[in-house]
C-alpha cells in the first residue's frame, strides 16, 4: 500500500467533487412558487380532481388521458362527483390555465422538471 | 486480499444495478388502473364502426380546383405545416396525384382520357392488415381494434421511420424539423407535432369522437363517402354495391380501405 | 487488464488524440442535429433511411463475419484459430458498438429509444434486432474478455464459458439474418423483397468481416511482437475468396430474376443503380466500381499466387471491403427506396454533416478496437514473447 497517500487524496477531491452541489447550495435554498390561477380558474373553484389530487398527481392523471383518448377513442372523464370533462390536454387543461408562465412554468422551473407538452399541445387555446 | 477486493466491487456493481433498477419496477407494478373515484367513457356523440372506410367518387372530382379545398381543410384543421420550401421535408396527409403514380399496378398505355388526366386523392389507406403497424417497434402506431383505424401515439414514436419504409403507398411524412414555423394558420383546438416523429392521415379520428364527419368528407360536396364497411346498410357499401371501384395495390395484401370510383 | 491499454508509445497515443478529434467532432455535430433534427442529413419522404441505416447494416455483416474464426476453432477444432479468435470477438464488438450508435443517431427521437424495451413488440423486426444486437455485444464481450483472461494467467478457460461459445456461433448468424429481415419483409419494396437477402448479407458479410481482420492481422504483425500467423491468414484468405465468390453468385440471381421475369417493380431499382432511371444515377459510377471491385477481389482471392502472396492479399482484402461497403452501404438502401411507391424518382445524396456524424461514429468503434486490440495483443506478447 505504498500508494495511500495517493489514494486518499484521490478519495477527498473525489467526495469534494460529488457533493459540491449541495454544499453550494447550502442555505441558499429557494422559496416554493406560489401559482397564480386566471380568472376563469379561480370562478370554478376545483379542478376536474381536487386540488391536492392535482397538484400531486396530475402528470399520472395525463398520462392515463392520453392514453384513453389517442389508444381507446376514449374522451370523456367522470370524476368522483360526477362531472364530465372532455379529456383534452389543450382544450380543456390549457383552456382554463390560460396563463402558462405563472402557473405551468413557475412550478416546474422550480423542481427543474421540462416537460415537452408544449412542443405540441397549444396552450391558451382560445386565446384570451 | 486481491480476490476479496475484486469480490466487494463485483458486489457493490451489482447493487448499484439493483438499486439503480427499482424505481423502474416500481413505476411498472404502478402502472395502469383508475384512479380514485374516477372513470373514462366515450363521448356520446361518438360515431362508430367496425373498420372505418372511404369512397372517393373521381367523377365528381375532375380538376385540381375541385381538389384544392379538400386538401386545404384537412391540412388546416390538422396543423399541418405546408410551407416548407424543401421538397425532402415535405409533410403531406392527404395529396393530388397522376393516375399512373396512384395505381402504379394499373397503368395501361392506353387508358380512358379521362381518367388517365383526372386527378387523384392519395392519403393513408387505413389498411385493415397495416404493414407499418407490424413494422413499428413501440406500438407507437397501431391498429384501433374499436374502429380500425390507423392512428400514431406521437407520444411515444421514436422517429426510427420503419413505418415510412413498410408503407407501400408513401402515405407517411417524417418531421425532419420543427414543423410549426410553417404552418400558415395554427388550430388551436389541435395539437401540433414535434421534430422527430412521423405523422399521417388520422382519419380524423378526432372529429369522429365529437360526432362530426372527417373533414375531407364534408369539404368534398359529396365526391367523398364515408362509412362502417362491415355495415351493409352503411353509405359506403351502398356505393360499392353500385359502383365499380379500385384500389391502391390491391395484390400487397394490405386490404386498403379507401377505395377510388374511376 | 485494461492496464495494458494504458500503456503505449506515442504512435499509440498519437491515434487516440486523432479519433477523440474525430469523436470530437463528429459529436458536435450530432449536438447540432439533435437541436435543429434530422432535416440536416440528405434524408426525405422519399429515400427515410439513409447513410446512418447503411453504415449499421454494413458494419452487422462484419460484426457476424467474427463467426468465421470462431466457428473453425471451436466446432471443428481447427487448433491454428486459436491464436487469432480473440481478434475476431474484439472485432466483432467494436462494429457492434458502431451499430448501436449507427442506431442511436438515426432516430429521431433518441430520448424515446428505451419505449422499444419499455412496450416490447414483438411482430416488430426492430425489436428483435435490438435483442441479437446486444445479445451478440454481451455474448463476445463476457467470452472474449474471460477466454483472454485465461490465457494470460495459463490456465483453461471456465467451464461454463462453453455453451456461450456455441450459442455465439448460431448467435453471430442470427443478427445479419435479423437485419436482413427488416427489409426483406416489406410489401411493396421490390428491391428488398427477396429471400435470397438474409444469405446475400451473410455472404458479403463473410467476406467483408474476415478481409478485414486480414488486414489487422497483416498490421499486427508488422507493428507488434505477435504475429498471428501465416497459416492463419492464409485459411482467412480462402475464407474470403469463398465468400465473395458467393456474395456475386448471389447478386446475379437477383440480375436474372429481376430481367428475365421481366417484372418492371423488380427491374426498376436495379436499373437506377446501374444505368439510371429517368435521367436520375447518381449511384451508377459506384455501382460500377463495385462490381470491378468485387470482381477483382474475386480474381486475387481465387488466383492461389496472389492468394499466397501477402501484398496483393491485402490489396485484394482492400477493394472487397470497398466494393462490399458500396455494394451493401450506398447501393442497397437507396436502392431500395429509389424509385418511390409512386414510382417518382427522387434521390438521395448525403450530407456534410451526416458524413461526419458518421465519421464520429467510426471513430468511436476504431477507439474501441484499438483498446481492445491493445489489450489483446499484450496478452498475446506477454505468453508468446
């Protein structure tokens, strides 16, 4: 073992290295976006789920959408109170949270998740 | 102590790959089912069929400015981009074309002069055994057993373009680029597409969920026909009874259902 | 004993700066394909798969060419083999590694590529050709590496590497024969819909494989302390004249099927290859210089004087592995999509860009053949000495 000293000093810079992130980012970390909703969001007051649903979950919730209507002709969603939505990421998600870059992007910048959607799907459909 | 060592990384290699493996066996017995308290239906307008077919009556259609709209609001309604200058990148969902390019198998030298100068709708023929369905490693595009249509999940084609190589009748556009700079007038009730993956005719299998007829159909003054080829009673039936029709390639076996009356 | 491929002169080093320029290189431009798409190759509609699919199609055949010194050494116990299958495995892992990345740059979504695992398909000749791909990767990788380790330490490989060596053998057969099948099987494109294609790959293969190793084998010697042995070479030799004797047999099958049945949708492609069709032929000079080439292959590998003699051997190895890259590279896969469905011609040129992507790619595999070669070859040097 002639080459300990080598060895460890290797091991420090390599551990120094990995972690760098989080000792950067020490304190630094930075507050939980708030959300706005448009108009039209507040006035129906729920989502097709409930909000703590939604706000967990909605990418399982689209990609069960997504799936039904593009695989099984499927668009029609009844929630647990019975009410219809039509399942259209655009025409019905986007329609209503018009306001991507104070809703969608906020949240997402913030965990650092970019989601391709808007590659296809058209937000603000009706474009008020 | 050479052996032992070797032993512990051989171990930790295989725990990292263990490890490194559960959230995606996780995400798999996750996978599928309803959510709480929720479920999904068809829309109650919905049309239905066994295998969606079309009639395209070429008498009706004798010029390309009969031709023109037709084109125009399938493009139109579907994004698709139709100002790309280089032909290579082209996408097409539903085009015109000379008799001899259409029914490449039918070309007689001497043909009845009208129909060998009429024009010709060329779009997916919604095959009822589709190559491109068998040649797609990802499902991506696939046969609809409810109303057997040919449709693409753009969500999941990885653009590898075997279904372009597998259809025999060029209905299949690749995005070679970012098609939205070229798209004269954006719908935005219908998504565009990606760089990347392939796209075709969907039959509008949108506008058949809502109830309405295709959007080719309704712009064609009647020239198209639409309907359930496995319902005898069925418009497009009632015209194939009467009327002598051909189809694209017929002896590939593919079973095209978009026949053309000359 | 990757130790062994950290140590070299500076020849050897030198080589590797070049291909990591290259990697290099060739990777930038992928960057810059990856944000603007695909459009920057000369694919289209028409001609969709294009150099990327040709250079993969063309580099499976020479992963399965491998097989040629395997298959004498283990299942015919041809002893003189056993100096130089180590070089056949390492090779064959190199192309496959190339073909994966052939693979890899020609889809258009590669972010998706794990959806063919993740909904497996299997009427899909694709998914099956992932499978034989990395199967064959794996297969060679664990016994090339563990039969060389062996070696070096002076002892007899592991028991329970042999049913391996077996499978490898059917294995190395199956992944042109799965290739093959992804274009053979579809309706409508004449040029490829023949039975006579899996074994016309497999044959070119047998050639264009083991040429190559001739050639590594003739530089190793040249360039190292181990030789890999006249005999060796000499058996390869014959190898290869068999093969492209065959490869052309094959090719005129095709010739008279297509001219005497007369069927225009059979003729039409090789028209457009060899004399041009509606005034389009950008291909014909090279189709022509693929036959010369081959045929001269043909004469040197077949004639036993210039057989036995080494240089023109090599030269004879050089024009077959150009003439079968041409054959099988440009020619087969644009010949295939040219003319299109609606017999309207439109033709396919590669781009700058997607030359050098490919390039990059090459060199990839050359940097994994140059590690592995060297790890062999010290090996080789360390017993022989």
């Amino acid at each position: 073992m002639k080459d300990k000293k080598k060895i460890l000093v290797g091991l420090a810079v390599f551990i120094a290295a990995i972690t760098f992130p989080f000792w950067y980012n020490m304190g630094k970390a930075a507050p939980a976006p708030e959300v706005e909703l448009t108009a039209k969001a507040k006035a129906a007051k729920v989502c097709v789920m409930p909000t703590a649903y939604m706000q967990a979950n909605h990418m399982q919730l689209l990609d069960v959408w997504r799936h039904k209507v593009t695989r099984n002709g499927e668009r029609m969603f009844v929630n647990a109170d019975g009410k219809m939505f039509n399942m259209s990421l655009s025409n019905t998600c986007l329609d209503c949270h018009s306001n991507y870059e104070q809703f969608c992007a906020r949240c997402h910048n913030y965990a650092s998740v970019s989601p391709y959607c808007w590659d296809c799907h058209i937000d603000n459909p009706k474009g008020e | 102590m050479n052996n032992s060592r070797r032993r512990f990384l051989q171990i930790a290699g295989v725990s990292a790959l263990g490890l490194g493996a559960k959230p995606v066996l996780d995400a798999f017995a996750a996978g599928g089912g309803e959510g709480p308290g929720f479920h999904v239906a068809r829309g109650e307008d919905a049309l239905d069929a066994k295998q969606w077919a079309m009639v395209i009556d070429t008498r009706q259609l004798q010029s390309s400015a009969d031709l023109e709209p037709i084109v125009e609001a399938c493009h139109k309604v579907h994004n698709v981009p139709t100002t790309i200058v280089n032909k290579n990148h082209e996408i097409k969902w539903i085009w015109e074309a000379h008799y001899h390019n259409a029914f490449t198998d039918k070309t007689n030298p001497f043909l009845n002069e009208s129909v060998e100068h009429r024009p010709f709708l060329l779009l997916c023929n919604h095959c009822e055994n589709p190559p491109c369905v068998r040649a797609c490693p990802t499902k991506a595009t696939f046969k609809r057993e409810r109303d057997g249509i040919v449709l693409m999940d753009f969500h999941r084609c990885i653009g590898c373009r075997f279904c372009m190589a597998a259809c025999p009748f060029g209905a299949r556009s690749f995005n070679f680029r970012d098609p939205r700079p070229f798209i004269q007038e954006t719908n935005k009730q219908f998504p565009t597409r990606a760089k990347g993956v392939v796209e075709k005719c969907n039959f509008c299998a949108e506008r058949l969920a809502v109830g309405k007829m295709p959007a080719c159909v309704e712009a064609s003054n009647g020239a198209i026909a639409f309907g359930d080829l496995y319902d005898e009673h069925s418009e497009v039936r009632e015209l194939l009874k009467e009327n002598y029709t051909i189809r694209r390639k017929q002896t590939l076996g593919t079973e095209p259902a978009v026949y053309y009356i000359v | 004993m990757l130790e062994l491929a950290v140590k070299g002169n500076k020849w050897y080093w030198g080589w590797m700066v070049v291909l990591l320029g290259v990697i290099g290189a060739g990777f930038g431009l992928y960057l810059m394909q990856l944000k603007f798409g695909l459009g920057i190759t000369g694919m289209s509609r028409d001609v969709s798969w294009g150099f990327y699919i040709a250079n993969f199609t063309y580099l499976v055949g020479v992963a399965a060419g491998g097989v040629m010194v395997v298959l004498p050494f283990y299942l015919h116990d041809y002893k003189a083999y056993g100096k130089i299958t180590i070089l056949g495995e390492f090779l064959a892992i190199a192309a496959i590694v190339m073909c994966l990345l052939f693979i890899l740059v020609d889809l258009g979504v590669p972010t998706r590529a794990l959806n063919v695992l993740l909904y497996p398909t299997l009427n899909s000749v694709l998914f099956y050709d992932a499978i034989v791909l990395n199967g064959y990767l794996f297969l060679n990788l664990v016994i090339g590496w563990n039969v060389l380790e062996a070696e070096r330490n002076g002892v007899h490989y592991q028991s329970w590497l042999k049913p391996l060596i077996y499978i490898s053998i059917p294995w190395a057969v199956s992944i042109h024969t799965v290739t093959a099948y992804l274009y053979c099987g579809l309706p409508g494109r004449h040029f490829w819909l023949t039975a006579v294609l899996a074994p016309r790959f497999l044959a070119s293969a047998f050639a264009a494989g083991p040429a190559l190793l001739i050639l590594l084998c003739l530089f190793i010697r040249r360039f190292t302390n181990f030789d890999p042995g006249r005999q060796q070479i000499q058996t390869l030799a014959k190898t290869v004249a068999y093969a492209i004797c065959i490869n052309v047999f094959f090719f005129l099958c095709e010739i008279f099927v297509a001219f005497y049945s007369q069927i225009p949708g059979h003729m039409d492609h090789i028209k457009y290859l060899f004399v041009g069709l509606h005034g389009h032929g950008v291909l014909v000079p090279w189709m022509w210089a693929s036959m010369i080439l081959m045929t001269v292959g043909i004469v040197l590998t077949v004639t036993p004087a210039t057989r036995k003699n080494e240089t023109s051997l090599a030269i004879a190895c050089i024009v077959i592995i150009m003439g079968t890259w041409i054959d099988k590279g440009l020619g087969m896969i644009s010949g295939g999509f040219v003319p299109n469905p609606m017999h309207e011609v439109n033709e396919y040129i590669p781009t700058l860009p997607e030359i050098g992507i490919t390039l990059g790619v090459y060199a990839m595999g050359a940097l994994v053949l140059t590690v592995l070669y060297k790890m062999a070859v010290g090996v080789k040097e360390e017993v022989h000495g």
